[in-house]
C-alpha cells in the first residue's frame, strides 16, 4: 500500500511539516542514520538498554534486503521483540527516510498502534534507524522530529571537512568509535574541530562503546530532548 504524505524539506534543514500523529500522543521520533559499519545499530542498542527502564521504547530499522539489524537488537535483549520492527527498503536506503517516506511511516504507526492496544499507554521514544548510507543522507521533517549522524574515525578523519548534509545538518552528529583512532592512524580530537567549524553551533560528540558503553553523551542529548516533549516520563529528570 502506497501512502501520500507532505516530505518537507529534510529534517534538521529548518521548516517543514512534521511526523504524523498527535505529538503529545504520539511522542518522540528520532532518525538516526550514517555510512555502513559506523555502528549505528550498536549505537541504538546502547540506547535502547539506558533508557528502556524509563521511558516506553519503540524501535524501526531500515536494511534493503534483509531485517538483519532487528534480529540483532532483538538478540540482544534491548527490548522486548514485539517492540522492534524491520523495514525492508529494496533500494537506496535514502528512499525510504528521505523521499518516499510511507513504507517507515506506515511502520511506525503500526508498532505504536500494537503496542497502545496492549496496555493503553504510548510510546514515549521512537527510534527509527536507517539503513547505511554516504554522507549526503538525510532524514525528511515528515519522519522524524529529529535525526543523529554517526561517522567513524575508521572512516578517515578528514570526513567532517568535508562536509555534506550529513555532517552539517543533522541535529546531533556523532563521531564514533574512537577507540580506533591510533590504529587507523586518525585523529579524534581533530575531527571533533573540524565537525564544530562545519556545523554552525550545532552539538557535536565523540563516542566510544568500548571504552563507554553506556553512550553517555548521546543518551545525555536524547534524555534532554525527551524531557522537554514528555516531561512526565517516569525517571526522568
């Protein structure tokens, strides 16, 4: 089923409409997308376990032939399995979170409807990963309120210089796995310079799942945002 919906302009690019649904209702989306084997789906994994104790979670992954990074999550534990459901592109992944959006539109409002019809109560946070991508990604304002980058250091770290709306004008970008950084022979603290010049104020952080595996400064942003849409979250500040 194909469904018509007002894209905006991405999201993160000012302006634009925004997720369907009640906001007070429907609660937080938040895109997070990136290159493939940043560590996306680990990033999320990570998230989901911080926060799955005080708020109600939901989870939409993006692979273009497979569900892959849902039978990892769900693996894993994150969360319950009934709460993490797998998008299928079959094409480039930023057909399906920026252009032709109703395929994870449709996903997500059916993940929220089952699990509202379960126990009446909401979802607090939506997480909707997508697929690996190059630096030009970018989330549609029709999908997500707001949307994560995730580069790598593994990547090289003239990445961030070189710019692209992925690392420009994401709302939150985060340079990951640093912990790489001495052997691949790049330079954490140098990309970290060279994303704050290139992103006009917007936050920028560095992460490492090994050496934290929490992902303090990411769920820190997440935990803000969240406060500020759904201050009555049980457990947060």
């Amino acid at each position: 089923m194909h469904r018509e919906h007002d894209h905006g302009p991405p999201a993160g690019g000012g302006g634009g409409s925004t997720p369907p649904g009640d906001p007070a209702d429907r609660g937080l989306w938040i895109g997070i997308g990136g290159p493939v084997g940043v560590g996306k789906t680990a990033l999320v994994a990570a998230i989901c376990e911080q926060l799955r104790d005080q708020a109600r979670l939901g989870v939409v992954t993006n692979d273009i032939f497979t569900t892959e990074d849902a039978d990892y999550l769900k693996s894993r534990g994150v969360l319950p399995p009934e709460r993490i459901v797998a998008v299928e592109t079959g094409a480039c992944p930023h057909s399906a979170v920026r252009d032709d959006i109703s395929v994870n539109v449709e996903a997500a409002e059916q993940l929220a409807r089952d699990l509202r019809s379960r126990d009446g109560r909401p979802l607090d946070l939506l997480l909707i990963e997508s697929g690996g991508d190059n630096l030009t990604m970018t989330f549609s304002h029709g999908l997500v309120d707001a949307w994560i980058f995730v580069l790598d250091v593994a990547g090289g770290d003239d990445v961030p210089r070189k710019g692209g709306p992925g690392v420009t004008a994401a709302d939150l970008l985060v340079i990951n796995k640093t912990d790489l950084g001495e052997y691949v022979g790049a330079d954490p603290a140098r990309m970290l310079k060279d994303a704050q010049d290139r992103r006009a104020g917007r936050p920028t952080v560095v992460n490492s799942l090994r050496h934290d595996p929490s992902a303090t400064p990411v769920v820190s942003w997440i935990r803000d945002r969240l406060a500020a849409r759904r201050p009555a979250v049980p457990g947060l500040p």
